[in-house]
C-alpha cells in the first residue's frame, strides 16, 4: 500500500469515526429518526434513486408510478434507519426485547443437534439482525461478508459485529487489488464440512449465478450458500428480519429450505435455489418497502 493511499484510508477512517461519535451522541430513537429523515429528504436525488423504480416497475408493473415513488421513499427512510442502528448495534443488542423470534420451535427442533448450518438472508429491515436466532440459541455462526476497501474501516465494521457473529466473519471481495474470493470459498468449505452454522446474503444479482425466476423474471443469484449445502449435506434456512412500525423493533423468521438429493445435483441446486429466491420474493411482497429495491437484482 503506498504512503498516500494510506494516508487517504486514515482520513476516512477518522471522517467516519467522527461521524459515529455525533450519531452516538444521541438517543438511540433520536438517532435513527434523524438518519431516516436525511436519507428520504436526499436519496432521491442519486441516480440509485432510478434503479429502484427501475426494479419496482420490474417487479409490481400493476402499481401506479406514485405508489412505486412511495415504496421507494419508505425503502430510503428504512435504510437511514439502519445506517443508524449500524453505528449502535451494541444499544440494540443490549435489550434483546427488542428482537423477537417468530418462531423459536424450528431452531428449538434442531438445538443440540443441529450439525452444518446455512442461513440465506435478504436486504430487509435491518438484515444485521437476521442471524440474531442462531446466535442466541448458542450456534455460533459465522458470515460471508464484502470487504470494505479501506482495511480501517474494515477491521473497525468487523469488531462491530463481534456479539452478531460469534463464529467470526469471512471476507469476499478485493484487498489492494489482491482477490480473495478463492481463499474464502476453500475456507467456508472446510468451516460448513466440520459442522460450522453460516450465514450470506444471497438477494443480490450474481453475474456468474444460476438464473431463477425472481418477480417472473430470470435473475442470476448466488448458487454458493445452495452448492454448500448439498454437497455438505448441511441445512438449508433462509432468514428474514423485519422493522416493527419505524422503531428499533424487529420480527426475525426462519424457515428451512428443503434441499432434494437425487442423482443429478446440478439439478438439485437449481431447484433448492429457485426455492430459495421464491421465498424471499413472498416475504418482498408481503414488506416492499422493508427490501433493498437499489441494489441490482436482473443486470
């Protein structure tokens, strides 16, 4: 890394740090609302703003162009509150009231014997919470998550997340321009055969995925967390986390996906996946304006 390179991670990394110090300087509730109130007033003007009705008119071509423009604002307003909450994770955490369990019967089936774990998430509610079951019941789960360039931002986002992912965190993405996406997979192959309990998120579009209908439209996904779970032998879940109302409360579910086990595996992960981005899709229609409608998802 050279001495200005350096130099300008270090300045982002305090800008950052100070901005932390100022959104912690307020109540928890304060905090968020502020946040939210910033984002909806600003995002609509970035051109993210386009992508998002973009994929909304994708998505529900039934609903007006207003009620498009309002699922948009509202997913806004969500993320605001989650770039808060981000930087308070620890308050949250601290009253484990506020996180409820939908239903604590399947992971209370498997506990004590639940062996290799995968838990597929979506950009929803706050998605940091969505493997808040696994943690709680003592599993221990670890997460594939994307680098962030700046390795003090980086170490800084990892230690945030510490209680979450007791497992630890395996990174994908680039360091330096150094690929590290080949060592991450050989190490979350060996993590999921010794029994390990792992969480990705897995709504995003994946250029070198499997294309499964997502809103009636073929969307390459990632066909990793499926892959490990078939050839693991681990279980499948995917996981949702919702926000209760516009406050720091939230409903996390979870439910297994059936992973078939025939003489074609190829087919079995296709099938497992397609299952996998269905279920997601239910839980989108059921809270649109809770999903990430900015990210890319067909292209």
């Amino acid at each position: 890394m050279s001495a200005l390179l350096n130099l300008r991670y270090l300045a982002e990394y305090v800008l950052l740090r100070g901005v932390i110090a100022f959104v912690r300087a307020f109540p928890l509730d304060m905090a968020r609302e502020m946040s939210a109130r910033t984002w909806r007033l600003l995002a609509p003007y970035g051109r993210r703003h386009a992508r998002a009705l973009d994929n909304l008119a994708i998505a529900f071509p039934e609903k007006s162009a207003a009620e498009r423009e309002a699922i948009a604002l509202e997913m806004w307003g969500n993320l605001g509150r989650v770039m808060a909450e981000t930087m308070l994770l620890d308050r949250i955490l601290k009253q484990p009231e506020r996180i409820e369990i939908e239903n604590p019967e399947l992971l209370g089936r498997y506990q004590g014997k639940m062996g290799a774990a995968i838990a597929c998430s979506l950009h929803m509610g706050n998605w940091e919470l969505a493997m808040w079951p696994l943690t709680r019941v003592g599993a221990k789960p670890a997460a594939v998550y994307r680098l962030v360039d700046n390795p003090y931002i980086d170490l800084y986002l990892r230690g945030q997340r510490t209680e979450l992912y007791p497992g630890g965190l395996f990174a994908r993405g680039k360091m330096n321009g150094m690929k590290l996406g080949h060592d991450t997979a050989r190490m979350i192959a060996s993590y999921v055969r010794e029994g390990g309990r792992l969480g990705f998120l897995a709504d995003r579009y994946e250029a070198k995925g499997i294309k499964v209908p997502f809103f009636g439209k073929p969307a390459g996904s990632n066909v990793v967390p499926v892959m490990l779970a078939r050839r693991a032998g681990a279980r499948l879940w995917a996981g949702r986390c919702i926000r209760v109302g516009n406050e720091s409360r939230f409903r996390v579910r979870m439910v297994e996906i059936k992973v078939p086990w025939t003489d074609d595996p190829n087919a079995d992960i296709t099938a497992a996946l397609a299952a996998l981005q269905a279920q997601f899709e239910a839980w989108i229609r059921e809270h649109p304006e809770q999903w990430m409608w900015s990210n890319r998802r067909w292209s």
